[in-house]
C-alpha cells in the first residue's frame, strides 16, 4: 500500500514489523533535521520555538485517531513498561474495596512483572490472577478490581474481543484496561466505543517508530481530571515550570507525562506516522487478513511439518501469524539467513508478522518459498543456527 | 577546550549548557548512521548486532567514569523522574522501621513530586520533610529513612558536600541519594569513595546528549544484588527473553532497567561522551571555576544592579551562576535575542551555566558588555520581553 515510503534492504522480506517496524523513508530526513535545525540551531529554544513541549500531547492526538480515542485522552512517552504502571496504579486507586488483578497466561511479561512490583509496593494484599486466554470471560467475578489484558497475544496472534469482555468487566464493577502493543497500527481499534478505562501501547511495532520510541497511555476523558498519577513527574504537574510545592496535577492527559520526553524519538515518530495520513485502518486490516490468510493456506500446502498456532479465523487474529515447529529456533535463523526475517518465541513458536504497508502477496509467496526450500533441503539443521542469541 | 566539537550558532553566547547542552559536531553523523545504517539496513537484528541491547551498560560505565563509579555499577534509561522513583523505592525498603525522607527546599520539585507518588501509593505513613539547604546536616537523626537531595541547587547553584552529609546520614543509620543532575560532566564526583546507596542523574546539561536523553542510575555494587527493582520491567529480568513468571531480578546493575531504551538517543549520548575520552573532569573543573569566577567580578563591576545569588566561594558552588534582578524575566528575554542565552527560574533569578568545553573567557566578557548594554540602555523593558513563554 505504502511499499515505497519504508526502506526494506534489497532482498529481505520484513515480516517481523510486530516486533520492530521498518524504517519510513521520511524519518531520517526528519530526525536530521530536527537535530541540525532544531537542536543545534535553537538550543534550549526549541523546547517553545519548535514546539517539543507539546508534542507528546499533539503526537497523542494523531495516535488517538488510529485507535479510536478522541483529541486530548491520549499522551505519549516513557515506555510501556511504565504506561502499564501508570494505568495500574490508576485503575487500582478506583477499587479500593477489591484486590484482584485478572489478567491471561498470553499477556506480555512485563505487563505482569509491573503489576508484581506495583502490588509488592503498595503492600496492601493485592494479586495478579492469571487464567487461560479462552477463560478470562469466566473469571471475572466481583473480586475483580482490574482486568488487565494485551489484546493480541505477543505469541499466538489470539485476539481477545474487546468490546466484549470489556463489557463484561465493567458489569462485574472492574476497570479495565488494554494493552494495544500488536493492536495499534495493526487493525481498527475503537476505545472510546468500548468504554474501557485505561489502554497503553507501544509505537516501534505497527506503528513503525523506531527502536526504543516512546509508548502511549490513554485515560477515558471523564476520568482523566479524577485520577491520582502514581509517577507523578513534573511534566505531568499543572505548572511545571511554577516550580513550586506540593505536586498538583495538571489538566486532563497531561497528568500522565513524568519527565523530559525523547525529542530526538518523536521527530521519528512524527514521520512515522504521517504514513498513516491517508489510508484507512479498515482498508490495512482487509489488507493484513488477505495477506494472514494466504501465508496461511501456503505454508499449510507446501510445508505440513508446520502447525499452526494462530487462530484459523481471521477475526479472533491480530496481524500476525505463529506456527509450531519443534526446531523452531535453528529454522527462523536458517530463514533470516535467506532473507526472510521473522523471530521465534520460546519453545517452539515462529511468528511472522504482516504490515499491508510494505508486505504485498507477492512477498508473502517469496517467503513460503524460501521457507519450503529450507526444510526440504534441512540446511537449517547447521550448528550455527543453533547458536542462541541475546536477544531472539 | 573543545569549541571546535560543538556547534553552537554563529553570534550566540550559550550559557545554558546547564539547562540542555549544545549539539556535539560527531552527535548528527552518529545518529543519521544509527538510524540509516542499523535501523534502516539491520532493522530487528539490530538488537544483536548493533549492540543496542548491551549499550545502557556499555554507556553506563563510560558515564560512570565522569561521577567516579565503578564498571558494572551504573545504567542508563527512562528519564531523571523514573530513576528517582527507582532508587528511593529501592532505599525506603531498606529501612522499613523509618518513615521519613529528608531533602531539601534547593531540590529540584520533580524529585519531590516523585517522592510524593511513591509514598501515596505504598500508603505506610512516610513523608518528605524539607529543610533549607544549610539546615540540612543538622535535622539528620535516627528517623531519617532516606537523605535524598540534588548535589547542586537548580536555582542558585549551591553545591552540597557529598562526602560529609553522606557520611553524617549514613552513621544516623540513613540511606543516601544523590541527584547529579548538575554535577555529571560538570565537575569531579566521587560517587564510590562518598560511600552512598545511590545517585541518579541526567545527561542533557553538562552531558550534552540532546533533549530527552536518558538518565542514568547508581547503585553502590555491594547492593546491587540485594534490593529489589519497584519498576520491575522485562528488560531488568534475568532473561527477558525467557518469558517467564514470576519476576526475578537480573544481575546487579542490570535490575534497574525497566523497559527497551531508546535507542536513536543513544547514539546522541555515545556521540557526546566520545568528547570526555581525552579531557579530564579535574581539567574541566578548574577552567570551569575560572570562568564563573571571572563572570562574577565582570558582572558586579560593570552591572552592580543585579545581586549575587550563587554562594561566592568556588568550592561550594557548581558550574553555574545565579543573580537576582526583580525584572529578571524581561532581562533575560533581552539578552537572549542579542544571542546571550542564559535562562530564567522563579521570581527573579537569572542563571548562566558555565560548560568550559565550548566557552571561553572572551565569552564571558562579550557576554557581560551586552548585558551592561541592555541594563544601561533600558531595551530589557519592552512589552515583548515581558510575555511569558509556555517554558521558560
């Protein structure tokens, strides 16, 4: 749809835009520029001049509008780790009765190990209960003061239905909140249809930002004057630059900004999302589940060793397809070799993600190719694709 | 000392190095070849290849040899606020039987604020008890949990005495926190030999590694494998990418990582520390004392109306100088478009930093005669100059 504004090198095939997205054609221009003109020009003037106080807020904004969140509910910065902490902190202040965080065994790592600092923190008997994705419905009771969840599995691509359970929460007295990290950029999202609470996201997926950009949190607008920031940073104070005593929190989404936020990063995400400007989600989720789906029913017809792991129906799926191979590992390594780049979860789950921006059918016939020629063939089975890596 | 590896604007004075230092010449070219080069050409593999995992370590440790820390004992990420949050979370859970925190009226409001989120959401009857600076060692005594201050006033320029009042708080059985956020790159520290728990810090003053560069954290190293990280994100785990439950720390310094750095800032800050490699802090120090010193005489001799507000002893003041000047604000803006940049900080000071890695004397004295021109002349008091900016 957009192939030619991301620089993918020659020969690769990029289907791992779920865990970093490629580089937009724009954005080296653009963070240059901010760097040289902006920076080097302006100095300590840039923080007015150029704007860089706003643009968390105005860059939330933009983000807003691919995740169905109206003008001023959403912010970025920081990262998700910390959003997820911010949003935690938050929703568990609006239940004070109640001391159970539900979440699923698919929900991100770090979402959980967050939720475990923070109740370590607050020492006051809360617990992350985990279930199985498919049991969240029915494991939510009264006891329930959070339901947190990611809502695309990072491994299977399982995607939960928001409205739905969102709903069901709130019945039930919870607060919820999502985690978008596959779902923003991936798909149409509408969190302000779904009524939740809290949702936070990450921009160096789908949203194609760049290694280390900076996460997002949205607040529902009639909560945002209510709640408390547990990180209650000056950026996110009325006047941070009164200076002054005790902390007071500023108007709205503002109070969820802590610190100084990554200038040289928003000039990339800035590029980054200009992409969008002109294409519909609903247009690249059409797009995303053609593309799913052939990669699907041609891996299944010219390599049967693989098992799927994604769910088979497009509309309980992200933008992302897994499949089971128990030498998954030296397999993905023996793949990236040949150029088709896709990343491995442990223990035996490959995944290839699918951005309709750069991806065409053709690539996704190129790769399965390339994937069949690999097992055929067993050159995958050398040990230097054994050899793990730091980071898989 | 290194004039011709900044860039700073032709006709401008920069003496608000102190608030975001200058564009290092090397920092444009790094970052276009991280983000052309490793972002654009290795996109996900980067992780591994580019070293982007390891560099908050590797960067650490090149930080850590400007405060005097040891290898392995300091790590950048997030922002100066987080890592706050991060220590004294970390420095309340190692005296649980005390309730107070002892900082200071000179310590910078986002500290405080920070603070006062952190002892909200654990709800166990701690409190921030300020005091005037100079009051400091005498209200140390057996209550006080935690002795958190800023080395160096934000305002005046006051610098604390490490050694002593860390010392002092750590025989009342207290834990030390210190905030070098005007200290790193500005002048000797000697993180190790002051015996404290923790400091924290920024690297966009007198680090010059660009808006919204990380901050960095210290952890004395015979704790590092003791306390445990509040923020526990994913990247301070012990295999991240394991993904596994529950949460358990990683090795030492490592722990207080939350989530994935950001990375194109990184390149800006290895760029800017590359300029430290042959000088020593020890060198910069007395350069940077002559250079206030000299400030200081020009300024009282030639322009007598403005009131010395940083103390007049060197050794007791960092690498800035403060005046008051009732009409301080409009002052300032009148300097500022003659090219003298200096900033403003409520009600009535005006502060000029001091980096001798890019001024020199004649800097200073050009800097004085514009400003006993503008003072002499009365051009300060126009309506323009009195219109406050969003940031100041």
């Amino acid at each position: 749809m957009k192939k030619d504004q991301f620089i993918v090198p020659e020969g690769m095939i990029y289907l791992d835009g779920n865990s970093l997205g490629p580089l937009p054609s724009a954005a080296a221009g653009r963070i240059s520029s901010m760097v040289e003109d902006e920076w080097g020009e302006l100095l300590i003037k840039g923080w007015n001049q150029a704007g860089w106080m706003q643009q968390p807020i105005q860059l939330g904004d933009r983000i807003g509008k691919l995740v169905g969140a109206p003008s001023g509910t959403v912010v970025i910065g920081d990262t998700l780790s910390i959003k997820v902490y911010q949003a935690l902190a938050a929703a568990l202040a609006m239940r004070p009765d109640r001391k159970v965080i539900l979440s699923d065994t698919g929900n991100f790592p770090t979402d959980l190990y967050m939720a475990d600092g923070l109740i370590k923190s607050m020492d006051a008997g809360h617990q992350v209960q985990l279930v199985e994705p498919e049991n969240v419905a029915d494991a939510i009771d009264d006891k329930v003061a959070v339901l947190m969840l990611t809502q695309v599995d990072y491994k299977t691509g399982r995607k939960h239905d928001m409205m739905a359970l969102t709903q069901k929460a709130q019945e039930a007295g919870a607060v919820v909140i999502w985690d978008l990290a596959h779902s923003a950029g991936a798909f149409e999202v509408e969190l302000e249809q779904s009524g939740c609470e809290f949702a936070v996201g990450c921009t160096y997926k789908y949203l194609n930002a760049g290694p280390g950009a900076p996460a997002f949190i949205y607040v529902r607008r009639d909560l945002s004057e209510t709640i408390e920031p547990a990180l209650s940073g000056w950026l996110g104070h009325d006047a941070p630059f009164a200076f002054e005593r005790p902390y007071r929190p500023g108007s709205g989404i503002e109070r969820m900004r802590v610190g100084t936020p990554s200038v040289i990063q928003m000039a990339a995400l800035e590029a980054a999302l200009d992409v969008f400007d002109d294409v519909s989600m609903a247009d690249i989720r059409t797009r995303s589940v053609a593309l799913c789906e052939l990669f699907i029913s041609e891996v299944e017809t010219k390599c049967p060793q693989l098992k799927l792991a994604s769910p088979r129906q497009p509309d309980i799926r992200g933008s992302q397809v897994s499949f089971r191979y128990a030498d998954g590992y030296p397999l993905l390594q023996a793949l990236i070799e040949r150029g088709v780049v896709g990343d491995f979860r442990s223990p035996d789950i490959i995944r290839f993600g699918f951005a309709p921006l750069y991806i065409d059918e053709d690539d996704v016939r190129r790769a399965v190719e390339i994937l069949k020629d690999i097992l055929e063939s067993g050159e995958w089975d050398q040990p230097r694709f054994h050899k793990r890596a730091k980071v898989t």
